[in-house]
C-alpha cells in the first residue's frame, strides 16, 4: 500500500507538472508535505484512499508544527484529494471542510539602505570572482528576481543597451525587469574582464558562471550571498531577503504598488501589499520615536 501511494502522489505530481508547469522547488514541496501526511496516516495504519477527516485533522494539524507549515500540508491535500476526484479514484474530498490554522501577520525582515550598501561594497572587484559576484549582487537588489531567476538568466535575455532582463517566473509567466544604470554598468564589467576568465573559453549560455565553467548554482548564489552578509555583519540575510529589500525600499520611496506587483512577479497583489504594511509600520516606528508627545 505505501508505495501504490508513493505512486499516485507521483502521477499527481506529473498532473501539476503537466496541467500548471509548476517549478521543480514547488512540486518537491507538494511532495514532502504529502509524503509527511502519508507517514503520519501509516502510523495509524491508515492510507490517503482510506482517510476520513479527522483522521486528516490529526495528522495535518500537529501541535509540533507551524501554523504556516499545517496551512501548506492541508493545502497541498486538498489538491491531491481533488486529483483523486478527477481520476475518479475517490470520489469525496475528506478535506473539504477542513480551515487552516489562524496565523497573524508574518512582515519580512526588514533590511536598511545603509545595509545594502554596506553588503554591495562587499566584494573585491579587482578579482574575476569578487567582480562576478558584485554583478550578481547588484542584479539581485535592482531587480528584485528570484534566486531561482538570477541564476537561470541566460546572455540572450539580457540587454544591456535597454536595461532588461527578460525572465521567466513561477508558473512558466515571463516578465521584464529594468536593470538600473548602475547594475547595467557592473554587468557590463563583469562581461568584458571576468565571466571569459572564468569560463576559460569553454561555451556556456548563462550570464553568471563558476570556477566549474558552467551556471551558477542556486546553493553558490546562497553562499554567496550568506558570506558578504556576515563580512557586513548583517544577520540572517538569505536572496529572498534581498528580493523583500528591493519591494520594501521603492514602496519607502513612493513606488505604486501595482508597478512593485509587475515588477516581483506577484500573480496576486494582496502577495504585494504585504510591503504596505513593512512600510507603515516603518512609518510608526519614526513616529514614536521623534514625535514630541510620545513617551519615551
């Protein structure tokens, strides 16, 4: 029985492969949240095709767990439970009725401009690796892409006269992202004097390579990052932290919310209006502290 499951989460996974061309990270995802449920049902010997919904409840809504991480189990069953109705495997849906836990309002971790600075001056241009990495840098903060996107651009979407990036976001949507002057500028840097050395002439179409004289890698572009961080004694910074930097920064300085939408790639702009509230709270924080009738 657990692998005749294991199977069928597989075809699921096939399905929304093939139905929603979900990237590989949120199919893994879908994956393990599953995988974790089927584990928790087998201790009870219970299989997904038996399950009824408190036994569901029990096994989604761990004591152990967020509240983020038993929303995101009890979404992706809901799905799989769904696949199982289309495909006429089982024909109800255990989870219809089932809420996700109640989570307050999670503000990404705020980064200052001082900071960002500090992290950008970070790398030795005068070296082929330190002037790859400036690029990269800059890349992430004037764009705001995905760690996933920077290291997936390839040179052809990329022009340096109009100061593009062409990508390719979640849910295969392409967008275009200006670069800004000064990452136009450090790319262009990069190009000329360190990506050839670094490739060693051997062919490779992406615009960011390693020592391997092939793409970079997501877990470099992470380690990468994670070493300036701590050389500017910034704390917890990850990519994505640079990617809510970019959002949270033109929301401080009067950016529409809707051009910060286009620009993330958000499907939604509620996923947007998360930077309001970082920017209010912000605004609350000057406030207090430099208004003469609060106290101190």
């Amino acid at each position: 029985m657990p692998q005749e499951q294991t199977s069928l989460i597989d075809a699921f996974l096939d399905h929304l492969w093939l139905s929603e061309q979900l990237a590989k990270n949120s199919l893994e995802a879908y994956r393990r949240d599953l995988l974790k449920i089927q584990t928790r049902l087998a201790q009870n010997s219970l299989a997904f095709l038996d399950a009824q919904a408190n036994d569901l409840a029990l096994a989604i809504f761990n004591e152990a767990e967020r509240p983020a991480s038993c929303a995101r189990a009890l979404s992706a069953c809901k799905r799989f439970f769904l696949y199982l109705n289309i495909e006429k495997i089982r024909l109800d849906n255990p989870c219809e009725h089932l809420h996700p836990p109640k989570m307050g309002l999670r503000l990404p971790k705020v980064i200052s401009e001082g900071q960002i600075e500090l992290l950008l001056e970070g790398p030795d241009t005068g070296t082929t690796h330190g002037l790859r990495d400036k690029a990269m840098l800059e890349i992430m903060y004037a764009t705001g892409m995905r760690v996933s996107e920077v290291v997936g651009i390839k040179l052809e979407q990329v022009d340096l006269k109009l100061g593009v990036i062409q990508t390719i976001g979640k849910g295969n949507k392409e967008r275009i992202v200006p670069l800004g002057e000064i990452a136009v500028d450090w790319v262009t840097d990069y190009i000329h004097n360190a990506r050839k050395q670094l490739l060693k002439n051997k062919w490779c179409d992406y615009l960011l390579v390693s020592q391997k004289k092939s793409g970079m890698s997501r877990q470099l572009a992470w380690m990468i990052v994670k070493h300036y961080a701590q050389s500017a004694g910034i704390d917890q910074l990850s990519p994505h932290t640079l990617r809510h930097a970019f959002a949270t920064h033109l929301v401080n300085h009067g950016a529409d919310l809707r051009a910060v939408q286009m620009l993330l790639g958000h499907a939604n702009l509620a996923t947007t209006q998360i930077y309001t509230h970082v920017a209010t709270e912000r605004l609350k924080k000057i406030h207090e502290h430099f208004h003469p009738r609060e106290k101190y």
